[in-house]
C-alpha cells in the first residue's frame, strides 16, 4: 500500500468507503451487512488500508457500528474517519453526535470528523465551534470538510483557526471539477484531497449499459443516463484498452489515475471482498505518463448531459412507457 503524508496525518492512497454498509440505497441486503461487510472491511486492513470512511447517515448508523465491529481488536491500524449530517450543525448538537458516533464506532477518538456538507442556513463559523471543541477535548484528532467549495474550505480553516485537514468531494475520471481550484490548492497547501465515488458509482468498472442499470441508488445518477452510458463509450473503451495492456480492470486503471495525483487519496466503497482486493491493488498499479495523459484528454472529452431533472423526466418517460405497454 502507498501513503500519503499530510499535515500530520499519514493515509492510505486507497481507503475503504462505507456508504453500502447496511444502508438501504445500495439494496445489498442483509447477508451482505451481517457477513460480507465485515469481510470487506477486515480483508482491507489486512491489505494495509488504514483509512476507513464511514458518516452517522449511512443506514442511519448502521454503517458505524459494522465498521466498529470490524475493528474492534485492530484500532490502532485504523485512519478512521466518519461525517456529521449537517442538520443544525450549532456547538452542543455537534459534541451530543461526535461522541455518539464514537460510541457506535467504539472507539474514544475521531482520527478525521468531517462536516458531511456545509449547512445553507447555519454559517461555517458556527459549524466549525462545535469540531474545535470536539478538538480540544481530544475527541477529535483532524478536522474535515466534505462538498465544500474553495472558498468554503478556507472559510473552515479560518473559523477553526486550524488546519482543516481535508475535503472530501466527487472525484473521479468522470467528474473532475475539483480539479479547476481544490486540488491544486490542496497540494500546495499540505491538505488532502478525499474522492468520493471514485469510480463513478462503478459505471468505470464498465459493467453497465443503458440495459443493465442496477436497481439502486444509480438510478438516480445522471451519469446512468442511457444517453450519458453511450457517452461515456470511449472514455470506457481507453480503460478497457489500457487495463488489458497490464492485465488488470478498468477499475482498477480508473483509480490507479486518480491516485497517481499528489495529495488525492480514493474511497472506492465494494459489494464484494474481490473487489475490495482489487482496489487496493490499484494503489500499486504503474500507469505510464502517456497512459495518464492519455486517459486525463479521453476523460474531458466525456460531457454527460442533464442533471437531476433530466434524470427525474427519464424516470418518468420509462414508467408512461410501462403503462402504456400494459394497456395494449
Ligand atoms: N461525502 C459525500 O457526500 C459522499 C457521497 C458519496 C459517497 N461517499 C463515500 O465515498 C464512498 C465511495 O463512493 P460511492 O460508493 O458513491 O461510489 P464508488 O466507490 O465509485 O462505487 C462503488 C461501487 O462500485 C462498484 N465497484 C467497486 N469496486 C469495484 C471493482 N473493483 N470492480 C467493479 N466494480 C466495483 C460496486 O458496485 P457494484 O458491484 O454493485 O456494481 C461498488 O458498490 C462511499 O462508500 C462513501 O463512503 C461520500
């Protein structure tokens, strides 16, 4: 496993992500939150993964107290990281959910509390109080932010008056906005880039097609879009092409780029301990400059169409299609 270096802190280029911990978007049921997701979430530590992500609004703490099952007896081996739900955000509400999401984790410190999204309504500056107390009471060891802006960030940074470690933002082949000012920021900063849906919630696994959109949380994703998985073709065909070259995934090439960037680590999530092997073999994956230059110009020629709205009339196209079938 590579780490990255920052601020005090020394992380896994590939982490663990656990939204799909017994959470209900993921539909992986039950077998999976009793067995497999501890079997994930071990096997990574044995691969030398430290950092574990985790929030107090996966499977409404499901996904906490699973991760706190699984490292129970291997504490020390962990960067544990989970997120405060941004809903009143004010000093006591935020120390009364750090230590309540400890207890699910069983653990007595917080490596990284990260603000899961900035609150429209209560300031930075007062969502930041409550961490710096959390902080000073040695709850907390980092600070971070998650769907921050720059700006945001540094407004963070301000408010706690100490280096907030990390912003944890979509990040992927498919979505690089971050790239514009988060990331250059963050690497000459000494801070830390975390990518979520690092894979694009596994549409650069090029498993799916417009047929075979799985019938989960990705149905609300723009980029399962029929007309954005015609879209994404060539970017797929290049980590096709590329992955064979080293005889390995496009997952594995999709996050073998991303990590290749200083300062940036992956929290791919996994629905099976196979693919979490994979993942965390990407972090040793040599890809050449000219595979990297390769896949950063076939990537921003990828424009995926619509949004959310455009997701909600295909939605809706796709159930008038169903009636009208049944009706004739
Ligand atoms: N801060 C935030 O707002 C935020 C938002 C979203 C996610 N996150 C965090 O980021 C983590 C990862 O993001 P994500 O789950 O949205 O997306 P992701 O990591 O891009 O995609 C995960 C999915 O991709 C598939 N996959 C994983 N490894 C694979 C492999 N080696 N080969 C083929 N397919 C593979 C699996 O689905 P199938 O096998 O079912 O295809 C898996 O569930 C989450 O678990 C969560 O911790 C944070």
């Amino acid at each position: 496993m590579r780490f990255v270096d920052v601020a005090g802190a020394r992380v896994s280029v590939i982490g663990l992500g656990t939204w799909q911990f017994g959470s209900r978007e993921w539909r992986y049921g039950e077998a999976y939150a009793r067995r497999e997701a501890l079997a994930i979430a071990g096997r990574a530590l044995d691969l030398g993964i430290n950092l574990i992500d985790t929030a107090e609004i996966y499977g409404l703490g499901r996904s906490e107290r699973i991760v706190g099952r699984a490292i129970a007896d291997r504490r020390e081996q962990v960067f544990l990281a989970t997120k405060l739900f941004p809903v009143l955000p004010v000093p006591p509400v935020t120390r009364w959910r750090g230590h309540a999401s400890a207890r699910r984790l069983g653990v007595s410190r917080l490596d990284l509390y990260q603000l899961h999204a900035p609150n429209p309504v209560i300031s930075l500056g007062i969502s930041m109080r409550g961490f710096a107390e959390l902080q000073e009471a040695g709850l907390v060891e980092h600070v971070g932010v998650s769907n921050c802006s720059l700006r945001q960030w540094r407004q963070a940074e301000v408010s706690l008056g100490r280096p907030v470690l990390s912003n944890q933002i979509r990040y992927s082949l498919a979505v690089r906005r971050a790239e514009a000012d988060i990331v250059p920021w963050a690497q000459a900063n000494d801070r830390l880039v975390i990518a979520y849906s690092p894979l694009a919630q596994g549409l650069l696994s090029g498993a799916y097609t417009a047929g075979s959109v799985p019938h989960d949380v990705r149905r609300h994703n723009p980029l399962y879009l029929p007309e954005n998985l015609d879209r994404a073709g060539e970017l797929l065909d290049c980590l096709r092409e590329i992955a064979s070259g080293h005889g390995v995934t496009p997952a594995q090439v999709a996050l073998a780029w991303l990590v290749r960037r200083p300062n940036v680590v992956a929290i791919p999530g996994a629905s099976s301990v196979a693919q979490l092997e994979a993942n965390a073999a990407a972090a040793e994956l040599p890809l050449s400059d000219s595979e990297d230059r390769q896949l950063t110009e076939v990537s921003g020629r990828f424009r995926p169409a619509g949004g959310k709205g455009a997701v909600r009339r295909h939605r809706l196209a796709e159930a008038a299609g169903r009636l009208r079938r049944r009706e004739t």
